[in-house]
C-alpha cells in the first residue's frame, strides 16, 4: 500500500494544477510521504504556499533555493522516490520527457528517477490529438513510463473532448493498485516465444501464419510487472516492448527460434511456448526469385521444423514449467491433453477458432487452461492483458506446488 512510500509530485503549468492540491492531501492521508516539485509555470496556476501546507515539506521548483543558494539534488531526491507522478503533464513537459530537454527542476529529476514514473496528462483536445503529442505519450510508454489517460469532458477552453486530467481519486487508485500489485514471480526468469515464424521460399516469398504476437507479449508484459526476469523470443510482429524486465530477442524462422530458446531456456524458472511455428519450411531457400515458368507449376517440397515445445520439454528439469498453446478446432480437450503428454507440458492453453472474438489478430482471447491431470478451467473472453493474468496465476499456483 502507500504507507511509508515516498512519492514525487510533479505539477506543471496546465489550469488542471489546482486539482493536484487533493492529490497530494489524498496522498499524505493515505500514509505517503510527498515531496512536490512545480515548474516554474505551475506556480501561476496554484501558490507553493498551499502544496508545501498539504505536503509538510517546502516546495521545490527551482535548482537552487533563492534565499540560502542551497543546491537542491534532483539526483537524490530521483533515488529517494519510490514513485513519481507528474500531475498534471502538459504538451511542453510531455515533449520535454520524451526528448530529454532537462531544463528545469521537475524534467531532471525525472531523468534521475529510478522508480516507476506515472504521467497524467491535461490539455485541450487538439494538442492531445496532434501527432506529436501522440508520438510524445507514445515514446514516454516505450520507456515503460505509466501513462493515466485523460478523461473526456468540458476542458477549459469550454470545448468537449478528451484532455480533462484523471480525477485525483482515480490517480491515487492507479498508484494503490501499483503497489498492491502481486510481485509473485520475482527473481523468477521466464522464457516466452511469440509471434509467427517466417520461412523463406526465395529472397522475396516466405510461409507464415496470421498470429500477431498480441498475446505473447501480453504475457510478457504480465511476468515482468510481477518482478520476473523475462526473455522474449519474438517472429516478425510490430509489436513493441514496454519493461526494462524484458530482453527481446528477434527470429525470422522456426530454426532460429529454436537455436533462440535453446541457448536461454537452461536457467529458465518457466517456460511458454505462445508462438505460433510453422511445422513445415521449404527444403531448399532459392536464391533468387522463383519465375514464373510457361505452363509449368512449380512443387515446393517441405521438410519438418523442429518442435520448440517438444525439445524444451525433453530437457525440463524438476523444478522447471513448461506451458503450450493450443489452437484445435475439433476435439480440443482430447487433443489438449495428448499435447501435454507428447511435449511434456505441464500446462496447456486452449483457444479455439470457434470463438470469433478469440485467437489470432485480435485483442480478445477466451481459453480453457489444462493441466497435466485433466483438470481444465474454462475462462471468460477478455482482453489479452488479463487473460495473460489468469495464465500467469495458474503458473504461480503450480510453482508453489513445486
Ligand atoms: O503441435 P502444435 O503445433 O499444435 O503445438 C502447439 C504448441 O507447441 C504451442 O505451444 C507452440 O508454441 C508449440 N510449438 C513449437 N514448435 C513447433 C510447433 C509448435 O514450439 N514446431
């Protein structure tokens, strides 16, 4: 919870400030101590007078206090944070974040942080649609920066849309549950495959599948908020990573992956194998384009790839998990459970194709979770973020019980 955490607001020079005044009076009641620091922009919009009253410490906008020349750390106070929140975030101090322009205060002590960094942005509509503000939240996410959306409503410029910064209740709910958050699989080190694999016929044409790696990552994103160690091996997909936790490996082929998975599976706690591998590749990669000959249709001869899952599950250690996918579209359990047994799973999860709002493309996923006993769990359809959450809280179960 917030008792005894150490939280760096951060106001910047948006008519939202004043609202920040009860997130930090809700944050001292719940327990945290704050340490606020304002640009020098802020301080038109509200006093430093009323944030150091609710905060009980002075206020800090500037690199030297005016009347003592004392230097004011933005490197300590960075390590002393447990948490900041940047409260409200303006357009300017967004690009600032984003580009590293340190030029006062609040955007240095950011760059020092070393604690998870929440930003809640507040402008008017069209600068919160513009491409660079777009572009800008976007950079702050892939530095695995929280950012708290914005609410849709009447803005100060008395336009509607979306701009109005998250109630400070809300904030504060969004910090609660980042602390609350189960950290289960900390020093655990989990090997995830993602995405399709890609096998070349010539310099031009491949054989691949639909799968986007959505649920891949999802499940990467989860372990690494839980305190895991995560090893991503990835086909092609255009997905990003979020998490200083995740080290990403990027594969074309079903070989590559393979050779991937071999080289870091050894201390693995747990491995999931969520890729979608093409079983068959071309023998032979032609090294330039096939052309089209006459009347004559060329045959393409394939040969096997390996089985990831099969080869990581006839080296398993005690101690160590193996978890499969399995996308069936008849006799799903009978089927589940022979892969469990001819891969040596301990865990299978099963989508079917019959679901439309499941499986390959989309951001949705309904699954049963198998086991090795038999014993399945069938699960609603829900966003792939928190079906990785159930998967995740199956695997913890089952380490546990190791
Ligand atoms: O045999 P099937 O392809 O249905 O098995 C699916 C499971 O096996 C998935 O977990 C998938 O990631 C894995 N697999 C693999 N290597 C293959 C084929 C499947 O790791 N060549």
């Amino acid at each position: 919870m917030l008792s005894g955490k150490h939280i760096i607001v951060g106001i910047t020079g948006g008519i939202a400030a004043y609202k920040t005044a009860t997130l930090v009076r809700l944050l001292i009641k719940a327990g945290a101590e704050v340490q606020v620091i304002m640009t020098p922009n802020a301080r038109e919009f509200i006093t430093p007078v009323t944030l150091s009253t609710l905060s009980g410490k002075p206020v800090i906008s500037e690199f030297f206090t005016a009347n003592t020349g004392q230097w004011n750390s933005h490197v300590d106070l960075g390590l002393w944070a447990d948490a900041m929140v940047v409260a409200p975030a303006t357009a300017s101090t967004i690009a600032k974040m984003a580009t590293g322009v340190a030029d006062n205060m609040l955007v240095t002590t950011y760059l020092s942080a070393k604690a998870p960094v929440f930003v809640a942005p507040a402008m008017d509509l069209d600068m919160m649609r513009h491409h660079s503000t777009v572009h800008n939240l976007e950079l702050l996410r892939s530095y695995g920066n929280h950012i708290i959306e914005p609410a849709t409503g009447e803005l100060a410029s008395h336009l509607m849309g979306k701009g109005r910064m998250e109630e400070p209740e809300n904030i504060l709910k969004v910090l609660q549950a980042f602390f609350d958050k189960k950290q289960d699989l900390e020093s655990r080190h989990i090997v995830i495959t993602a995405g399709p694999t890609v096998e070349r016929l010539d310099p031009v044409r491949f054989i691949s599948n639909f799968s986007s790696g959505k649920m891949g990552f999802a499940l990467a994103e989860e372990c690494a908020s839980r305190g895991a160690k995560v090893t991503l091996v990835s086909g092609p997909v255009s997905l990003k990573v979020n998490n200083p936790s995740i080290s990403r490996i990027d594969v074309e082929s079903a070989s590559q992956m393979h050779d991937a998975v071999m080289d870091v599976c050894g201390d693995a706690d747990v491995a999931i194998m969520c890729a979608a591998v093409a079983d068959y590749r071309p023998k032979s990669v032609a090294s330039r384009k096939i052309k089209r000959e006459h009347d004559d249709i060329p045959v393409i001869e394939l040969e096997k790839n390996p089985d990831i899952a099969k080869a990581v599950g006839q080296l398993k250690r005690r101690g160590q998990l193996l978890v499969g996918f399995a996308l069936e579209t008849d006799n799903e359990q009978s089927n589940a459970l022979e892969k469990i047994k001819k891969k040596n799973l301990d865990m299978i999860v099963l989508n079917s194709l019959r679901d439309k709002n499941a499986g390959f493309q989309v951001d949705t996923n309904k699954v049963t979770i198998m086991r090795r006993d038999g014993s399945s769990k069938a699960y609603a359809c829900k966003p792939k973020r928190e079906v990785a959450a159930d998967i995740v809280d199956e695997i913890v179960e089952l380490l546990k019980k190791d």
